[in-house]
C-alpha cells in the first residue's frame, strides 16, 4: 500500500470510529483546543499564551498541539479535540471522508504565509530528481505543492525524471536543508522564513501568487458536529476570543507579531530573530472570513490527488456561530 493510501485509510477508519459512536452524547470536561506552533496560528499562540481562552471559558479549556493538520483532523475525528486551528486541505479531506458527519469550518485565521524555497533550482524544471519537502502527506502544503508540479508538467516519484516529494516535520525539515539533503520545501512560516534566513535558501514560489487576489486561507477553524450540538456556547465564546485578537494582529501587526514569537519560542524552544520574525509575517494576513471560494477550490484539489472522495462540498463552512460571536462581541 502507497504512504498516500495508507494516509487516506487512517482517516477513513477515524471518520467510520466516529461515525459509530452514540449521537447525541454531550461531551463532558473542558473545551478541547487544537493548534500548531506555527505563525499561521498567531490568534491560537497569543490566546493560549495569555490565557485569554481560559478566561473566557472560566478555565474550562484543554489544550492540544500538532505538528499538521492531518494528526489533528485524525485528533477530532476520534473525538479528542472539540475545535482545532488547521489548514484547509485536512479539514476539506475529513469533511468529505466523513460525508459531511464530522466537523464544520466556522472561521477563518489566516490568510497567505506559505512558500517554496529551494537550495540551488530557479526553475520548477531544476526539482526534477531532487527531494522536495513537506509538513505532513495530506496536509495543506503538500497539496499545494503536488498542484503545483503538475501544473508544471512534472511528475511526482523517484528517479531523475521525477520530483521525489518526502513529507518531514518542519524541524526536520529545516535541520536536513541545513545539512544539504533537501534541494526544496513547501511550508508555512515561520519556517519558510527560516530556512531562508538559517539554511540558505531562496524564495521560488509565494503561494500568494498563485491566487486571484493574492490571497487564500492557510488556517482555518474548525469544530466537530459533536461540540456545534452539545456545546455550542464554548465554540461561540472561543471564536469571541479569536475575533478579538484578529482585531488586535490588525490594529498593530509588529506587537501582535512579537507577542506570537514569545509563545512560540516557548513551545518550540527557538525564538525568532527580529528580521525572521518580521519577514515571515511580511507573507501573513489576519483574516475571520474563512475565505470560502478558495478554500473550496483547495478541497476541489485534494479530490484531484485523491486525498479526498467525490462529494458534496456546500455543508463544509458555517458561518452562524461566527456571527452570533460578532453579535455577543458587539454588545
């Protein structure tokens, strides 16, 4: 069985565990939170670091962190995780493997801050026979970087015909471009920025570009069937929270960006120099708007690479609960 097949079957036997458990059963205990040490998770870092979550919640919360979105969609579809910050490809993908029974997007967080860097190649032609990384098989970037290939007319495998794509963490990934057994690598910041500033690389692709408008979400939010039925008041409390510090990332990006760094160097024990902090947050934009268009085109991609079944996609955004956390925001 190919990694991608063995990927898509754990997935699918988290979505069928899921499917077969009692409906109706209210969750009990604290909220539980999910988010990456990532920059494109800025809301979740401050939140988190400043116990802004817990306050609003009278400290009903748990906290859960992953390295990509696939561990964490695997996370709520077995029922570990209430409400998770992930990229748009594993959300599309559990959506549609669970058909339409486990989550909803109900808000977005992060738009753009996504990029291919590369040792030596110029050209999309100059990847071929070379290794080429990515967070996680199944995760936002790597869907993005397998559309792009073959919108480049590459193909995907071993041999110097192909571009062998090789899903690493992004420690490790940073740690063997370091080393110079990895001629490329599409990731999230901070660690595109890093590997530009740390491990010589250069900037190929901005995902940016590639988008009408320049703009397409990175992170998302999502929450299971199972909270949005038994605990809706937590979800609405937590995107209140998520709200408030998007208006703050807006209203003064440097800080905002400095406060993130704190909480990220704690959880990952590295923080980021001034200028790499600074450059990666040059690539990122605070959104709410879960960006639905886009997002839907991604989820249409993942079906292309067969990460994803055919299916219905119109039920995977709800946007209800964000506005009635804009509403008890507003008064």
């Amino acid at each position: 069985m190919s990694r991608r097949a063995r990927a898509a079957a754990l997935v699918l036997a988290a979505a069928t565990a899921l499917a077969g458990c009692r409906r109706g059963a209210a969750p009990s205990g604290p909220l539980r939170l999910g988010f990456f040490p990532n920059l494109t998770h800025a809301q979740a870092l401050v939140g988190t670091s400043e116990g802004l979550f817990a306050r609003e919640l009278g400290g009903a919360i748990t906290l859960r962190q992953f390295n990509a979105g696939p561990a964490a969609m695997e996370a709520l579809l077995a029922g570990d995780v209430d409400v998770a910050y992930v990229g748009p490809g594993p959300a599309a993908i559990a959506y549609l493997r669970s058909h339409g029974e486990a989550l909803r997007v109900v808000a977005g967080a992060a738009s753009g801050g996504a990029v291919l860097v590369a040792r030596t190649a110029r050209t999309p032609r100059e990847l071929l026979g070379k290794r080429v990384a990515t967070p996680q098989l199944g995760n936002t970037q790597d869907i993005a970087l397998r559309v792009w290939l073959k919108q480049q007319g590459l193909r995907i495998g071993e041999g110097p015909a192909a571009v062998q794509v090789q899903p690493l963490s992004n420690p490790d990934i940073l740690g063997l471009f370091g080393r110079g057994e990895l001629e490329a690598a599409w990731v999230p910041e901070p660690w595109g920025a890093r590997l530009l500033a740390e491990a010589g690389a250069h900037l190929l692709v901005d995902e940016r570009d590639l988008w009408e408008g320049h703009r397409f979400p990175t992170t998302v939010i999502v929450a299971s069937r199972a909270a949005l039925a038994s605990r809706r008041r937590d979800v609405v409390a937590a995107l209140r929270v998520h709200l408030a510090l998007t208006e703050r990332w807006k209203a003064d990006p440097a800080a905002f960006a400095r406060a993130a760094n704190a909480q990220y160097g704690r959880l990952t024990g590295h923080p980021l120099s001034e200028p790499i902090l600074q450059d990666a947050f040059s690539r990122l934009e605070p959104v709410a708007d879960p960006l639905a268009p886009q997002l839907l085109e991604g989820a249409r991609h993942a079906q292309e690479l067969a990460y994803a079944p055919p299916g219905d996609l119109t039920g995977l955004v709800d946007l209800s609960l964000l506005e009635e956390s804009r509403a008890g925001a507003a008064r």
